[in-house]
C-alpha cells in the first residue's frame, strides 16, 4: 500500500489529505500552542502583526493628539493650496508699500501742521497789533501816499544817476559833465553838512508846551520822522531867536526850566523847526497815528505847522576839523 493512501476498513483506499491534529473526535488539541481551528479557517480575517525588529514603524501612543488642519490641508485639491500660497505671496509683497505709504502719510501731516501752525502765529501777530489795529483809513491812506512819494523820489535819483553816468562816458563833453556833477555834489555835501545855507519848498513845525515841558525825545523824533519823509535841510530855532543847524551829529539834551540844549547851546521854548522838503509828504509822516503829533498832545501840548513855498535855512554849522583823514587825490 502507497503511503499516499490509507485503509478504511472498507477495502476502499482513501486519499491522503492534511492530517488535522487532535485527539479524540470532536474535541480540541489538548496541546497550549496547539492553534484554534476556527483561525485555521481560510475565512477568517487574517491581522498582521508587524515585527519588533522591522524599521519605520512606531508605537502608537494611545493619548496623542491628530492635527486635523494639517489633515484638511493635504486633503484639499492642488487649486487651492496653489491659490492660498499665491495670496500669501501678494500679501507679504504688499506690506512694505502699506508702510512707505504710511511715512509719508506722517511726513505730509507733519508739514500741514507746522504750515498751519506758521499761518496762524502770523494772523495772530498781526491781528494784535496795535498802531494798524487802531489806524483810521484816512491815516492809511496817508501813510500809503507817503510811501508812494518815496518810491517817486528814489526813482527820480536812480534816473538822475544813470544820466550821469551816461554823460560822463560821453568823451569830450565828459570832462564838462564831470566838473557840473561834481560842483553839485559839493553843494550837496556842503547843505547835508550845515556849511552852506539852503533855500526851497518846505515847512515851519512849532512845538508849544502845555502841562508837560517838551522833551529832547520828542525833538529827536520829529527831526527822524522828519529825515524819513526826505528832509534835506533843518534848522531849530527858539522863544529868544536863538537858531542851531541840525545835521547827522547833532544831539538834543532837557535843559533847565523846560529848556532844551541842542549841540552845547540853550533854547527855550516855543521851539520851531525850518525844513525844506516836500510839505505834504513831511506832514503827512508828522501825523501818523501814536506818532509826534499824537505823543505831544498827549502831553498836554500842541503843535502846529507852516507850508512855505520857499523856506529859508541859514543857520551854519562849523566845519569839523579833521584831524587825520585826509582827500585822495
């Protein structure tokens, strides 16, 4: 007999198949590593069971924690993740301009408030001042009359000039024109000087005290007020007749019992000042408003003027001697 076959008692040989151990019919292999017939079963689900030893597989740690939005991330198409990277990127590129944008944003109201803060501190500067804030329109309009009588004035000097400068680049008359302008500023020199009379238009001021004594102050400012509207000569006289060329280094001192010393010599009072120049515009400089005029009758005084179609001013001065300049020739 084969080993392949075995005896069944029926004289019928039955095939070999796969010996199932086990004791008795019916019942379980009494063996402990003996497996359980139903996992022998080819349905039944088979688990693997990964080895100790095999690489890339960790323990599973029963309290960790899944990163669901990690999840979703990987999961969404490859459209949005594309998308959501392509925002970032607009995003941090448009950080630095939203920064440059708000610099100058500072820098801008920066300026705006300094501008605003100049235009005010001038408003307010000249809304407080006084002498225009209290000026009528008609003393405005004197004073804007004795500014257009000045520019009249210099524009007559610098055409005045010119021609002379033409006429002494002219050759032969040159020499002519030479010795005229220099005879005319001589005599100029000489009446700016005190050491040649003057004749021509101009005006009488007479200063009269009232309960105050008129002081050398307000002497000192006629004569400038006087100087700025274009005087070109002065003289001062007083009560007693007594008469004193006023140049650029005359000086005026309170004297005694209302007096007044002017270049070492006392006057007493009423005191009248000679000028020639423009009348109107001398005037005009007199009367402004906080000015001469305002000052001494403030005081108590009062002061009265004289228009002169040719006025007269004879009083000299001593020619100061030199001591160590001396002409160029």
């Amino acid at each position: 007999m084969s080993d392949e076959q075995t005896e069944t008692g029926t004289g019928w040989p039955q095939p070999a198949g796969p010996v199932r151990p086990g004791g008795p019919a019916g019942e379980p292999d009494p063996r402990p590593d003996a497996p359980d017939p139903d996992e022998l079963s080819p349905l039944a689900p088979q688990e693997p069971v990964p080895a100790d030893d095999e690489p890339g597989v960790a323990p599973v740690d029963d309290g960790a924690t899944v990163d669901l939005s990690a999840v979703s991330r990987s999961a969404e198409p490859d459209g949005s993740e594309a998308r959501r990277v392509e925002e970032s990127r607009v995003e941090e590129s448009a950080q630095p301009g939203r920064s440059r944008l708000s610099t100058a944003g500072v820098m801008i109201a920066a300026l705006l408030a300094l501008l605003g803060f100049t235009l005010v501190v001038q408003l307010k500067t000249t809304s407080t001042d006084p002498t225009l804030g209290a000026t009528r329109q008609e003393d405005l309009v004197r004073i804007l009359s004795d500014l257009d009588a000045r520019e009249s004035r210099l524009q007559q000097d610098i055409r005045a000039l010119e021609d002379s400068q033409r006429q002494l680049r002219s050759g032969e008359q040159g020499r002519q024109a030479a010795l005229d302008e220099a005879t005319r500023r001589a005599d100029e020199v000489g009446i700016l000087a005190g050491t040649l009379p003057a004749v021509g238009p101009g005006l009488t001021v007479q200063f009269s005290a009232g309960g105050k004594p008129i002081s050398a102050n307000r002497v000192l400012d006629a004569v400038q007020e006087l100087r700025g509207a274009g005087a070109e000569a002065m003289q001062i006289a007083g009560g007693d007749r007594a008469t004193v060329r006023i140049i650029a280094s005359t000086f005026f001192l309170d004297g005694e019992n209302g007096s007044l010393v002017v270049e070492g010599r006392r006057l007493v009072g009423p005191f009248t000042i000679t000028v020639i120049g423009d009348p109107a515009t001398m005037r005009t400089a007199l009367n402004i408003p906080g000015g001469v005029v305002a000052s001494v009758r403030g005081d108590g005084g009062n002061v009265t003027f004289g228009e002169r179609e040719v006025a007269e001013v004879s009083a000299l001065h001593v020619p100061i001697k030199l001591e160590h300049a001396r002409p160029v020739s």
